[in-house]
C-alpha cells in the first residue's frame, strides 16, 4: 500500500512538477528578454555596448573584436532604420572593418567628415578642426544597407571610427 503510494506521488512529480518548474524558469527568462528589449528600445542616444550579432548583420557592420569603448545607437522609422556606432580599433582592425563593409582605406578621403548634420545632431558627435578626419560613403544596391564612415586618424595606430547604416525597406 505505501509502496503504491510512493510510485503514484513519484508519477505526479514527473507528470506535473518537472514540466511546471520549466514553465516557470521559461517565464522567468521570457520576462527579462522583455525588459532587455524594452529598455533598448527606450534609449536615447548612444549605449555604452556592443550591438547585438543580429544588429551587426542586418546593419552590415563586422565591428573588429578588438575593439574598444564600443557604441550603438538605433533608430527605426517608417522612412528608414539607421545604426550608429563608435569604437576605437588598431590600424589592422580598421582594414578588416572597412573590407568587412566592402571597401578600403584608399577608399578614406582625408580631411572629408562624410557623417551629416542631422546624424550628429542625434549621436551628439562632434567633428571639428584639428583632427585628421578621413572619410567614405560605401552604397549598396537596395535594400543593403549604405555604411556613412567618417575615422579620426590623428592617432593611426588607434584610430576612432564612427559609422551610420542606413538601410531602407
């Protein structure tokens, strides 16, 4: 009898609290993604992080992993989604950046800011006199996104990219 009870609680365990405590973990993990998301969403202006790989592909950015101060910003419109980003790199990592675009550094006009007024305004990046810029426009054909870079090259063993994707659908 007691026998038969324990192997029918053991049955009700298995039945009931395994699939249940998974449901709750799941939960649990569903509601922070939520919050991740949520809080992305909300941000204005620049993150100190690292876009997210599915970010990066669909932006067409391959960010050199030695990068450094990484960040992001992303807008979304009806009109168009753009991707900002920062980050310092070495001179090898901004070869592989820019032919990871599509382009290269013969590429780079010096003394030309390529990134406009507008996306300033929203990054709150600022290009003034005294530093080596150096600047592209790398086009895709649609709906590939076009990568805006302009690259601070007073230091070209550090230099500091900045870059906007802008892709239209």
């Amino acid at each position: 009898m007691i026998r038969r009870r324990l192997i029918t609680l053991t049955i009700i365990v298995l039945l009931i609290g395994i699939p249940a405590g998974y449901l709750v973990i799941s939960a649990g993990q569903s509601r922070r993604s939520g919050q991740d998301k949520e809080a992305e969403a909300a941000a204005q202006g620049l993150r100190e992080d690292w876009p997210s790989g599915m970010q990066r592909r669909i932006f067409e950015l391959p960010v050199p992993g030695n990068a450094a101060g990484v960040q992001y910003y992303e807008t979304n419109n009806w009109k168009a989604s753009r991707m900002y980003v920062k980050f310092r790199t070495t001179s090898a990592g901004l070869d592989r950046f820019l032919s990871g675009v599509g382009t290269g550094r013969a590429a780079l006009e010096t003394g030309k800011v390529s990134i406009g007024e507008r996306d300033t305004r929203i990054t709150g990046w600022f290009f003034g006199p005294g530093v080596d810029w150096a600047g592209t426009v790398h086009t895709n054909e649609s709906p590939r996104p076009t990568q805006t870079i302009t690259v601070n090259m007073t230091d070209p063993a550090a230099p500091v990219v900045y870059v906007v994707s802008a892709a239209t659908p």
